[in-house]
DNA sequence: CTTACATATTGACAAGTGTCGATGTGATGG
DNA sequence: CCATCACATCGACACTTGTCAATATGTAAG
C-alpha cells in the first residue's frame, strides 16, 4: 500500500521552515493538480449543474481515453480534493472544497484580515 | 525559447470549465511547487531574516548538492515565485508575494467573506 | 443466462524529471 | 596573472508519469 495523501495535510509554506516530511506531504498535493487533464476534470464537477458530474459526461470533453479519465478521476478522490460515490452504473463526482481551502492556505495565512 | 511560465496566470479553477490552454499554464505553476526541495527551498526563503536569503545558506539545510539546488532555485525564478539579485560573487532571492496570492486564487475565490 | 453498457484495472511505452559528478563562468583577492 | 570561491550549466542515469489498447468487473435490461 503506498502513501495515502488524503489524510491531513498543510503545513504553511510562508510561516516557517518545512521539514523534509511535511514538504513530500504538500509535494505530492500539488502534484495532483500539477496535470492539465485533472486540472479540467476538477473545474468541470465544480461546474457541473447539482454540483456533481457524472464520469460518463466528462470523457468526451476532457478529450482523452476513458481509462485516461477514470486513472485521472481516481488520483483527485485520493487526494481527497474530489468524493466519489457509485449509483447503478455510474460513477458521480463531488468537490470537497474544504480540501481546497486546505491547499490555499497552504500557500499562505488569509490574503488581508481585517483586524 | 520554450514556454515561459512566468507571464501572467491563473483563471480559477471553482469558476466556469478551463480550456486546454488555461489548464496546461495553471498546472505548468502547480508542478513547479510539487517537489519537496523546492517547497523546502520556498519557504526557507520566506522565512529569512531580511526577506531574501543566500543561496550559499540553503544548500546545506535542503540536503541536495549545490547543482541540484541551483537548478531548483532557476525554476522557481522561472516560474516567478522568486526573483534573484546577484550582489558580488553570491546570489540573493526574495519571494514575490503577488505570484504566491495569484497561484492561491486560482484554487478557488476568497474563502469567506463577510457578508 | 445473455447481452449491453459504464467504469476500473492491467500492461506497455514514450516522455519527463530529480539527482549528482564534472565542468564552465565570473567575481574577489593576493 | 593565478588561485579561490559562489554559482550555473552539462551529461548521464534511474525513476516517475501520462497515455492508450486490451481486458476485467459490475450493473441493468430482456
């Protein structure tokens, strides 16, 4: 089994020195959204109409094969950045914006708090 | 030449489907910060004394060979996180907050506003 | 059961990437 | 000049990764 990235994560990169563990940990993060084709696959379920999109609906317009998408598909739900959930045939995606606001603020304290 | 990163950048990825084109600039950025030494390097960088550190002062604490941090440090020159300033025989580098808030941006709007 | 369909898994391959040793480039100091 | 130091570039290599064709798995319909 190899390292589960969707764990916890995210220690600040502008608050400190990242030790060489918390760094691979952030690394392997952003290496997930480091790819056009899931870059695509991410902002069409956060597009799509119920806030879900089914795998079916995303092949065609990501333009790559299906076993392409459904590897792509797989990468973003273990990095905890999409849920999946299986209804009859169909596979249907979700956002999980909590793990965005994650790897935001990963890349630096709130942009300007009011004091 | 080949493409060079450091242009402009970053249409969100929560809002509206991106096109191939966005997709690959956006994730060109992301995979600059996916490595481990270069986080490491980043933040080390963040977190010097005057705001710009030495390279001669990061080579030890990254554990990578002096030519392996010159080109880390190149790449995020390249991709506009870093500038670099050469003063004698040493070089400089300070961070560049305005690329930093533009890569968090592009994760999704500001997290919450008041309303 | 059989067929059809949506998705996941496997195997293979070309291209990309992090790493280091060796070497090149410039600046400083004797 | 010549030696030294800081940094960049080059060449090579192991390893990773995005991609697709082929195939497997699982669900629904007849």
């Amino acid at each position: 089994m190899e390292r589960d990235v969707a764990t916890l994560c995210c220690p600040p990169v502008t608050a400190g020195v990242l030790g060489e563990d918390d760094a691979a940990e952030l690394a392997a993060l952003f290496k997930v959204l480091a790819d056009p084709a899931r870059l695509r696959l991410l902002s069409m379920v956060a597009a799509a109409d119920a806030g879900e999109a089914c795998a079916c609906d995303l092949v065609e317009p990501v333009g790559r094969s299906q076993p392409t998408v459904s590897h792509h598909l797989g990468l973003l739900v273990e990095a905890g950045l999409l849920e999946r959930e299986k209804r009859g045939k169909w596979a249907w995606y979700r956002v999980v914006p909590d793990r965005l606001a994650a790897l935001r603020e990963a890349l630096g304290p709130v942009p300007a708090g009011p004091r």
